[in-house]
C-alpha cells in the first residue's frame, strides 16, 4: 500500500465521528483497522515532506500518480478526484476513466475530493474548479494517461518481482499477469513498489483502444449510492471537530449596512447556552453549545443598523438601495434606451428589418432565481497549534477559496487548509461570492472565541444573501419573407451577465455569459444582430446550472416560435428547415420527435379527455446539443407538463447511467424555473426566505422524462447543465400553443389560465 | 430528559421545545438526518415517531417523550426500510443525497402502513422536496418495493 502524497497537515485531522467522503468500503477498512483517513499508515516508501515540496514545485498537473491514487493490500483503490461530487455522478465517472486504463474494476474505487494543490489543476491543465459542465469532458484524456501510467507502473514493479521482462507481462482487472509462467501478482501487493517508481513519461504509455473499453461507455454503477440512502454520507454541515461550538448568524436586511449597536446584547448573552455574542461585517452572530441555542438567541438580538457609507463599494459588494423592487427594476430594463453592444452580427439586420414587409416585435424576461440547494451553507474553520487554519465548507473551487482566505487572514496559503466535503446540492451556488459565503464569518469567530467553530446559516439567512441568476429584458425584432421564413432577427439584451456581475464589468469587453443562448444558435438565419445594452443590477448576481443558457434559449425559442407563427409555419417544421445543412441537429431534432411518437403540435384531446398541446426547444450548452419537446394541459387553472422527450448529443460519452439521471435532474431544475420560481424584492428585501414564497418544484409537478442518448461522435460535451435550457420554452410553447396566449416570461405561475 | 431513539434511551439536556432534529444532530450527534428549511416545507429531516412519519425540524422535544423515534442510522433494522434502502440503491435513486434520508423515512413509513399503496397513495406520502430532481427515480423505488407494475415510463 502506499500513500497519497499530499500536505501532510491537509490530512491531519478529520472531524471526529466519520471522515470527510468516507464511503462505506472506507468505513468498514476504516474499521477493519486500516485507517482510510489517516495516512500516516504508510505501506510504501515514506514521503519526505522535501520530496513532496520539490515535486509540487514543478508538477504538471494530473500526472503525478501517487498523489492520485492509493492502492490498498485488499486491491481497493483510493482515488483523489479533483472535483467535487455533488450529486452529478463525477466521483465515479473518475473512477470509471482512470479504473479502465489503470484497468482496475470501478467498483472497487474509494473516491474523495481532492486537497488543494497544484497536481489537481486538471481543467484545461491549469485550473480547478467543478463547474461549467467541465469535469469530464477537460479532464477526460489525462485521467486516462493518469490511469495508464498506474498501470504501467504496476507492470514495472511486477517485472522486478517476478524477474521477467515488462514486455511479457499484461494485466488483468486489479493484477499484472505473466501467462508465460501462468503467474499473477495482484495490484495491491504491488502498490509498494509500484508507485515509488517514477512516473512514465507520458508519451511513453498506450491508452487502451476505445473500442476495447470495459466500463467508459457503460451504465456503470454510482459508489455513492448505499452512504447516500442510509444517511453515512457526510457534508459539510454534518463535519465535527473536538471541541468545537455552534454559530448562527443574522444579517443586515439590505447589503452593505453595518452594525450600529445591539440593544439587548446582555440579555441575549444570558440565554441558555449563549458563549458569546459577536459583531461583524453586516451581521451579528451567537455562538453557542448547540446549533439551536445559537439560533434562537442571534434572532433574539436586537439591532441598530447603519445605512451603508462610501466603504461598502472597497468591499466589492453592492449597497442594496432601500426602494429596490424586482418588479421596477424589470420595467427599466425594458424600456432602458439603446441598442447595445454587438456580440454577434451576420448580414445587415439593421437593414433587413428596416425594409422587410413583416416584422415582429416583442420583449421577453427572465427572472431573479435562488440557487435553492437543500444543504444550507456553513462552515466549520479551526485555527490549530501550529497556525495552520483548517476549514470544512461546501465548495466548487478549493484553490481560490484557499488563496482567499489567505489573503484575508494573512496566513501563508500553505497553512490554509480546505477540506471539500461532499455538496448537498450545488447547482453554482458555492463559487467565491463576496458576501455570500460563510467562511469569512465563521473565521472571525474562531478567532474571536479561540475555540473552533461550525456555522450554519439558516435557510432564511440563505435566501437573504444567496446570489442570484440575473434577470434581463430582451428585446427582440424578426423578419420575415414573403414564405414566412425568418430572414433576420435582431435581440438586446438589457441585461448584466453573471462573470462581469462577479469579477466586473469591462466596458471594452463582452461577458458571454450574458448572452450565451442568444449568441451561439445555429439556426441558418441569414441576418442577425445579438447585442448587450449593459446595466448593473443593484444585486449580488451568481451562476446558476446552465449559467446563461437557463434563460437565453428560452427567450429565444420562444421568439422563434412567434416568428413561425407570424410566417404560419410549424415551429418543428420551421426548425427543421432552419437546420437543413446542419446534419447534425438535424438528426437530434429528429430524434426528439421520434421518441415523441412523432411531432404533434396540437391542441388535440388526449385519451383522458384532457386537451394537450406540444411545445419544442433546442439548445446549444456547454458543447452539447439538446432537443426537446413538452406536452402540457390545463387543470384547474394550474399548467400540468405530462411527458417531456429530450434527446442530448454529447458527442461521445462516459456513463449513460448518470446521464439520463442529469438529464431528469435537469428537466426538473427547467421546469421549476419555468414553473414556479421567481426571487422577489420589494423595498430593499427579498419578499420570500423560505421555500413557502420561493417554491420548487414537488414531486407531483414532476413530468414523466423521457432522455435518449445521441452519441455522434464528435467532441466530448457537458453533461451537467445541458439538459436544462432547452426546457423552459419547450413547455412554454406548448402553453403558448393550447392557450393563444402567447408567454413571454417565467414563471408561469404569474399567468392566468382559463380552465 | 429520556429519549428513546433507534431502541435506545438517551439522557439529552436540552428545553423541551427544542426541536428533536437539533436534539438528534447536536446532542446526539447523529447527522444522517438533515437540516434543510426548519419550517416543514422540505421534509428533508423526516423521521419516524412510533412509526408515523413527522418533520422532526418542527417537533418540540416534549411531544416525544415516552415515545419511540427511528433515525435513518436505525432504517436497515427495520426489513422494510432494508427492502426500502435495497431499491434505492437498486434504482441508483440518490444525485447529491441530502434529502434522500428523509425520502427514505417517508417511504418506509408509507410501506409499513400501506404495504401495497396505491399510486395516489405513494403521490399523498411522497411528497418531500429533492432540488435534484429524483422524483421519478423515487416513484420506480417504492414502486419495487410495493411490487408494483408501475405505468409504462
């Protein structure tokens, strides 16, 4: 067996109770004696912290195998993912990719986020952060050098010990064989050896030929499924450490306010359990014994806040202004004057438009959403003995939350110690947002207290400071000729995209983000103007899955869908012919209305007597395409989304499985959207924290879904986010279909429906 | 105060109007089950009180006294909430698993009370949020469980 090398104090210490990820095969090796997480149990060469340092120094990420793999006398792998699992299956797609060149049974993996450090910078090669439907699809060709040059290793070491060359040897899954003497040596006998060896050159390993592939390809099954339906799994709220004490929190109504003073702090500080009562930046917080005392007592705390002065822009957040309404604010987007920035531009819209004999005209919206990921946020942070910090917190990018903390506290990165527990959710909630994670609160009040503290927002808390998808305008315009064909389109978006939202606006540049879903369509439409008419929102904006997609492609769609209805065509029609060189989408276009039992718009009676329509919409996400269509009904005044069809071309593929259950997901997470959800302000608050006024969808609004894979070949795409944009307007077609009324907006729970 | 918990008696120091998930999480330390809304909106910290499935982010301590509470870490005890946690991982049912104790509570309670439930009857039971989107997934599972054709996906 040998060890992971890593930061030794990165591995120092896990919560008490369970480790951080521990799978149930860690727990019963964990058990059995052999300490999963603790390290120090050593079977190979020990690691001298030099060596580590040197190495770190100079890695090329992804190919330093020992501090990827651990492989155990029982021939259990141990794997360090470099993203984290949260709930999109990547846990095991890794152990499917580096399990088939290492060739080694998927099942047999443990797998764990890995600790920050420059061998995980596997996204492009040169970053790490789990998001943007990466994961898999840049990381894909080195996991499986990584994998192959475990395997060579292996076949090395098994060379010395049987005395043969490594050129008579093969393997076996989980053993190197030697069929000329009918011997095998197993991976775990020879992990010792095998991963002190240096690593192969990376040219110098043979990846196995795809068509050969055992488990890439294949519904293989998810290793977190029995910690995950039992309660063992552990999140970040879940982690303990000895001697640590709970915090709750509550915020100034409106960001950037600060604390003036607190009326009754001694009569607080005299409630069961209370430590200590605390100020901070835009919030007071309790520190208590238990969770619940905290709670109670930080509500109990009556405070005097400052409006928010000049310092509050320093801190790079926004001054929520008093009077703000969401319901204002999507009035001035739509009537902002301007017509933007161009971010793509093809013939002459501007000239199409100006002379065509029918042109259409309407102004679409999206909505403010919350993340709403069930997992409150919280963090667990411990200053230790030796300076170091340790810190449990839900994340999506442990390098530049540890460079942040760093920065902040002033401590060299190094003694920054994040652990990434598994997410209860994450859907882009948990990037580096100022002002929306905890962190920075529950490090002041360990220092404060000196003693290591968990703190838990509530979910009213959460809402209060989530940061959201923004909210746009876009206005758009179509041409028509005499056919009804579209021959130009024309949209503005008025609008602030999440990146320039997070890391500022750029006036000389355009935030893709922003219209990724507007841009980016391939309709063959011959003159076209996308464009940005930029205008900063008073909030703290997010990603949320599908980033600018979640609303792009319903805006434009759905538009689509009103131009083909101003030319009296079909809407799958139309799209059919405005991809008739497009082979490609084409077929997947194709694929949905097969799997529909053939496109039929409707409105027709269902053999319930319900009356139905369908509605189609397609998408271009995170390099993969998708196509689907919705059937919808009325019932007492309430949209009802019987089936949903979605065909995805993610040009090629690792696990079917988790797919079709990202594809569920999505289709839930677009339908909720399109449903139910709006994040509503009126004067200077969010008018719902809890999810009775910030609904998502329950189970009995949940479609039957339909996913079919389309595997073209081409270049490997997303699979996390993609389902999701073509959802919304595919429903709201449908809707716009059976009831004339033509929708414009999300969600639909805004609109009246006759019965 | 004496709380019976998965066959066990505890001694917990905690006001009887604490809510028995923080008395489960904090005093007792058993965080299969889970924190999600405090207001019995999401039913992510669903457990069984003498086999009834109750929102414990909403039940005061007091109200179960004398009374006998299943976490998720006692379900496989029990054989129905074994087949239950079988079919769960059977159907792969799981994304990232934070209301999915919760969702087990539930249909071990629904199975127990109604072994072979109706599919209005497993609509009125299951009905704990799951931002992930599992519903279906959770339909086919208690579907198993039940041994129920379930109508053609």
């Amino acid at each position: 067996m040998n060890e992971i090398l890593r930061h030794p104090s990165a591995e120092a210490e896990l919560p008490t109770g369970a480790p951080v990820n521990m799978s149930r095969r860690g727990f019963l090796l964990g058990s059995a004696g052999v300490a999963a997480g603790a390290l120090v149990i050593g079977f190979g060469l020990p690691v001298g912290t030099a060596r580590a340092q040197d190495a770190a120094a100079k890695v090329a990420p992804g190919t330093r195998v020992p501090a990827f793999l651990e492989i155990r006398p029982d021939n259990t792998a141990r794997l360090m993912s470099p993203f984290v699992e949260g709930g999109q299956g990547v846990f095991t797609a890794m152990a499917q990719i580096v399990g088939e060149e290492l060739d080694m049974d998927p099942q047999s993996f443990v797998v764990e986020n890995a600790p920050t450090g420059p061998d995980y910078l596997v996204v492009f090669g040169k970053m790490r952060i789990t998001g943007g439907s990466m994961s898999v699809r840049t990381s894909y060709d080195t996991m499986r050098h990584l994998g192959a040059s475990a395997r060579a290793m292996m076949i090395e070491a098994a060379a010395t010990r049987l005395g043969v060359p490594a050129a008579e040897l093969t393997t076996e899954p989980g053993q190197v064989v030697h069929a000329a003497s009918s011997r095998k040596v197993s991976y775990g006998e020879l992990a010792g050896d095998a991963l002190n060896l240096p690593v192969p050159a990376a040219d110098s390993v043979k990846l196995r030929d795809p068509s050969q592939f055992r488990w890439i390809g294949k519904p293989v099954k998810r290793l977190d499924m029995y910690d995950k339906s039992t309660g063992r799994a552990i999140y970040g709220i879940d982690t303990k450490v000895d001697g640590m004490l709970h915090a709750a929190v509550q915020h100034a109504p409106r960001l950037g306010m600060t604390v003036a003073s607190i009326r009754n702090e001694d009569v607080v500080k005299a409630m069961k359990g209370v430590h200590s009562v605390h100020k901070l930046d835009g919030a007071v917080a309790v520190v208590a014994e238990r969770w619940w005392n905290a709670k109670r007592a930080v509500e109990a705390l009556q405070v005097q806040w400052n409006e928010a002065g000049a310092e509050a822009k320093g801190k790079g957040i926004r001054v929520m202004p008093a009077d703000f309404s969401t319901a204002a604010f999507a009035d001035r987007l739509a009537k902002e004057p301007g017509a933007g920035k161009d971010a793509e531009k093809e013939g002459d819209a501007a000239g199409v438009l100006a002379s065509a004999k029918t042109v259409v005209s309407a102004t679409y919206h999206s909505q403010y959403l919350h993340h709403a990921q069930l997992e409150p946020p919280s963090t667990l942070a411990r200053f230790n003995d030796d300076g170091s910090l340790d810190l449990w917190m839900p994340n999506q990018a442990p390098e530049m939350f540890q460079a942040d903390i760093a920065k902040m506290t002033g401590l060299d990165a190094s003694k920054v110690n994040v652990h990434s527990p598994l997410l209860g959710g994450f859907f882009g909630r948990h990037f580096l947002y100022k002002s929306a994670n905890p962190y920075p609160q529950a490090i002041q009040l360990a220092k404060e207290t000196g003693k290591p503290i968990k703190l838990i927002w509530t979910r009213e808390e959460e809402f209060l400071r989530d940061p959201m998808r923004p909210m746009a305008a876009v206005r758009f315009r179509g041409a028509l000729d005499e056919t009804g064909m579209p021959i130009a389109i024309e949209a503005i978006s008025v609008c602030e995209g999440p990146t320039e939202g997070i890391s500022g606006h750029n006036p000389d540049k355009m935030d893709p983000t922003a219209l990724e879903g507007l841009t980016g369509k391939d309709y063959a439409i011959p003159n076209k103007r996308i464009a940005q008419l930029y205008v900063e929102n008073p909030t703290m904006l997010a990603y949320w899955r599908s980033v600018g997609n979640s609303m792009n492609d319903f805006l434009y769609e759905s538009f689509l869908d009103e131009l083909a209805d101003k030319g009296g065509q079909d809407p799958y029609e139309l799209r059919l012919k405005l991809l008739k060189d497009n082979p490609r989408l084409s077929n997947l276009l194709k694929a949905a209305g097969e799997m529909s039992g053939g496109w039929k718009r409707g409105p027709y009676t269902a053999a319930d007597g319900t009356r139905r329509a369908r509605g189609v919409g397609m998408a271009s996400p995170f390099g993969s395409y998708t196509a689907a269509i919705a059937e919808v009904s009325i019932k007492a005044g309430e949209i009802v989304v019987h089936e949903v069809w979605e065909a995805i071309d993610p040009g090629s593929i690792v696990n079917p499985a988790i797919i079709d259950a990202q594809i569920q997901s999505a289709v839930a997470l677009g339908l909720s959207q399109v449903l139910l959800e709006e994040a509503v302000y009126e004067k200077g608050v969010p008018v719902a924290r809890n999810y009775d006024l910030y609904p998502i969808l329950p189970p009995s609004r949940m479609p039957r879904v339909h996913a079919r894979i389309v595997e073209s070949g081409e270049k490997m795409g997303g699979i996390g986010e993609p389902g999701l944009p073509a959802i919304p307007p595919a429903v709201a077609n449908a809707v716009s279909t059976l009831t004339g009324q033509r929708i414009r907006s999300m969600p639909l729970s805004h609109y009246t429906f006759e019965a | 105060m004496q709380l019976q918990i998965n066959n066990k008696t505890h001694e917990v120091d905690a006001d009887g109007d604490t809510p028995l998930l923080w008395v489960i999480r904090d005093n007792l330390g058993m965080t299969g089950t889970k924190y999600g809304c405090g207001l019995a909106q999401c039913g992510a910290c669903s457990v069984l009180v003498d086999g009834e499935i109750v929102r414990s982010c909403v039940t005061p301590l007091d109200s179960v006294i004398g009374r006998s509470v299943t976490t998720i870490e006692a379900i496989e005890t029990d054989p129905v909430g074994k087949a239950v946690v079988a079919a769960w991982v059977n159907h792969q049912v799981p994304q990232c698993g934070y209301c999915q104790s919760g969702q087990v509570m539930a249909a071990t309670a629904l199975l127990k009370q109604t072994p072979n439930p109706t599919e209005d009857d497993i609509a009125a039971a299951m009905v704990n949020l799951c931002r992930c989107g599992t519903y279906n997934f959770i339909k086919t599972a208690v579907n198993e469980v039940a041994g129920r054709k379930e109508a053609s996906l």
